[in-house]
C-alpha cells in the first residue's frame, strides 16, 4: 500500500501463490545447459509457499538475487538453509511508512541483520519519494543506530503533477544521496538491449517474455527456453530497469557475442494496444459487456481476422 508504488491502486490485487514446480524448472535449466543467475522479484517472492526450497535446489548450480520486504517469517530459515556465496545480493526494500505502520520495522531490522550476519551481500534501499524529503535524515539515523546503512533509490512516477526522476532538483538528488544515478539509462528508446538474447522476463505461470515492454515468447520456465541470436533496441521510451543497467556484465557479454550487427527493431504499438486491451477486457468490463464487445468485435470481418492471426 506504499504511496508510490509503480501499480496505481486499481491494478494492485492479492493474487493466489502457488508452488513453483522445482523438478520440472530444474529439467528446463538443466537442458538448457547454462547457469543463469535467477532474479526473484514481485510482488513478494517469500510469499511463493515452496520458495526456500526453490531457492535450495537452484543454488546447487545457479545463483540468486532477491528484491524482498524482509518481513516474511520465511526469512530466518532462508538466512540458515541457503549458501550466500551462491546469493548475489538482496535487495531488502526499506518501505518505511508502511513498516512503521503496520509495525515490522523491529522484525524487518532482525531479518536484516540476521541475513547480513550470515554473510549475505544485503542492501536497505527506500524510495526516494519527495514527501520522504524532510525525514531522510530522521530514518538514516534511526536505521544506521541498528547498524544498518539506508540508502535511497530513484523515485520513477509522478508526484504533484511532476514527473520523477526529472523533477528532482539538484538539493533533493543530494538529500537522497542519488549523484551516482544516471538518469538518462531510463530513456533507452533505440537503443541496443540485450533482453531477449541473454535474459528474459518470468511472469506467475511460467511465461518467458523478452521484458515488461515486450511481450515476445521466449518459452515457458516448465517446457524450454528459447533465447534469440540477436540484441534488440529498446522500443520503450522509459525503462524502469534497462537491462544494461540491471545487469552489466549480461549485457557487455551479449555484446562482445554478437555485437550491434543486425539487432532487431521490435515495434511496441502492436504488443501495447493487445496488453491495453486485455487489461480493460478483463479487468475492468463486467462479464455481459465483454460479452457484448467481443460479439460485436466478431462481427465485423477485419477484426474477426485480427483476434484470429494475433490472439486465438
Ligand atoms: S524496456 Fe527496458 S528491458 Fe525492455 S528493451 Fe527497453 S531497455 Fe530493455
């Protein structure tokens, strides 16, 4: 429920979690014949019921990231079971306010320290949300008397009609401690992205696409990955994590691979009004409208060839 959260409230829901098949994701990497380093995000992945046993299995041959809220009773038996050498780094995302309000902020600071203790590579990182402004220094002590060191993150999304990270003033960059940000990473349109060839996208059932601005298969984690033979350039006109950013050394690899040559321009209109027009089929519209449009849509001979080519 953090005011800033990329979802806007509409879109925030509590979706079921259910096991993640490991044999059947094992046999996938295991075919695949790679080492991936597997990059656990949300949502929040402590809430997956079989995720330490995942975590388990795939750290005998791969390695981890987690971006997590640290409050998961499933956190102690992580620090215990799981290697940290095979654990890149933990994000543990520092949502003060609503730590604070829901009172975890004591069992987020145990969890923190009991995973740095164990000689995990962990982070606390907040966002860098303007109305935080006057109490960063308030919340760095408070966080830093328990030992741990906050640091803060860009805020990307609009604030009081402005559009973040663009409106930060150069005293705000400096409040929250953001000088090392590259902001223009964040506009990556045309330029060469390595998604697609060395990294893909999860979604809940399994689905691989190239990223959340492409929605191109690349398989699904139960049945086989199919990676592409040549980079992209971005389509988007902002990326949240462009992947160069993300993840450096997949993408000086992708490039040292196979280079600039050939990359494919991947056109988004298409994947945008398709994703556009799921969401307000199935989210938004009673079940006797979608019936209703879909029959109209049905009707007329150029849309019926469309949903039959790009949908069914
Ligand atoms: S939106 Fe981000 S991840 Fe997707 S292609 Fe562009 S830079 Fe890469």
């Amino acid at each position: 429920m953090c005011d800033y959260c990329i979802l806007e409230n509409a879109s925030r829901h509590i979706s079921n979690t259910y096991n993640i098949n490991i044999s059947a994701l094992k046999n996938t990497l295991n075919n695949s014949n790679k080492i991936y380093r597997i990059d656990f995000t949300g949502g929040e992945p402590f809430l997956v019921p079989n995720m330490v046993e995942l975590c388990i299995e795939l750290t005998k041959k791969h390695f981890i990231v987690f971006n997590t809220n640290l409050t998961s009773k499933k956190v102690k038996e992580f620090a215990e079971k799981i290697n940290p050498e095979r654990v890149s780094f933990i994000i543990a995302s520092c949502h003060i306010k609503e730590l604070e309000r829901l009172n975890l902020l004591s069992r987020y600071i145990d969890n923190f320290l009991l995973c740095k203790n164990r000689g995990f590579n962990i982070w606390a990182i907040e966002v860098g949300y303007p109305p935080l402004l006057k109490e960063v220094d308030k919340y760095k002590k408070k966080i830093l008397e328990k030992g741990i060191y906050l640091t803060f993150c860009p805020y990307m999304g609009r604030y009081k009609g402005k559009f973040y990270p663009d409106s930060y003033s150069e005293k705000e960059v400096k409040i929250f401690g953001l000088e090392e940000f590259n902001f223009n990473q964040h506009y990556p349109h045309g330029q060469f992205c390595n998604v697609g060839y060395n990294v893909g996208l999860v979604k809940q059932n399994g689905d691989i696409s190239y990223c959340i601005a492409i929605n191109k298969s690349l398989g699904n984690i139960y049945e086989g990955i199919k990676f592409k033979d040549k980079l992209i350039r971005c389509p988007s006109k902002f990326c949240n994590c462009p992947v160069n950013m993300n993840d450096p050394y997949l993408f000086r690899k992708a490039i040292s691979e196979v280079g600039s040559y050939d990359a494919e321009w991947i056109q988004p209109f298409k994947n945008t009004i398709k994703d556009f027009t799921k969401i307000l089929l199935y989210k938004y519209l009673t079940d006797n409208t979608r019936k209703l449009l879909i029959e109209i849509f049905m009707r007329n001979k150029f849309f019926r060839k469309y949903l039959f080519k790009h949908w069914i």
